[in-house]
C-alpha cells in the first residue's frame, strides 16, 4: 500500500526536477540590434503659434530617425484644437519633428483656411 502512495510522488519529483533542469539551460533570445528608425504614438503635448492662430498639440502617430540617444529627428501627426478668427475647433495637423531629449520643436501645417491660404504654426512640445 506504501509503495502505491510512494511511486506518483518519486515520479511527480522526478518529472518536476528535469523540467526546471531544462528552464534552466534555455537561454533567452539574443538581442536584436538596435534601429534608429522608431514608429509610434506621440506622448506629448505642445503649443503653437502663427499669424493670428494658436494652436493645442497633442501626440498622434509618428516616425523618427534616432541620430544620437538624445536627439531624433521625424514626422508627425498631430490632433489639435487651434484658435483662429476667434473661433476654437479641432483640427488634424501633419508637421516636422525636431527632438532634444523630451523637448520637441514641431512646424504644424492644418491645410488651407476659408481664403485659400495654407496654415502653419510653430512651437515647442514636451515628451512624457
């Protein structure tokens, strides 16, 4: 009757000790290299300012070039609220990206307003 209790627990022990025998020795992956290339969402706010327009910028989508660990360099979209003729909305901006650390410098172009004239702001963003 002992034997019967015994010989599941030496084989549970037995089963147990190869398979973290075997965890044990595998090794994990080797790291990839590292890309300069870097594609995602933005986390970030900003603020913008042109001729008679002030813009709220918030992260969208990006794609940045890494030239160094604290500068990069890119492309963006940019979901806004801009003030323009004394009126809020919201509006899509698509702008160039200059980044020093968590520091953006970001040009939003919004498209064309009511006379056909394209709108652009300049300004400055932070990182979270």
């Amino acid at each position: 009757m002992k034997l019967k209790v015994v010989t599941p627990l030496l084989f549970a022990l037995t089963l147990f000790c190869n398979v973290s025998a075997v965890a044990q020795t595998i090794t994990p992956e080797t790291p990839k290299p590292d890309s300069k290339m870097e594609a995602g969402f933005e986390g970030m706010v900003g603020l913008s300012a042109g001729k008679d327009i002030v813009a709220l910028n918030v992260g969208g989508p990006s794609l940045k070039y890494r030239v160094n660990p604290n500068f990069k360099i890119g492309f963006g979209a940019f979901p806004s609220l801009i003030v323009m003729d004394k009126k809020v909305f919201p509006k899509l901006a698509f702008s160039p990206i200059v980044e020093h650390k968590k520091w953006l410098f970001i040009a939003p172009y919004y498209g064309y307003n009511a006379e056909d004239k394209m709108i652009w702001t300049v300004g400055l963003g932070y990182r979270f």
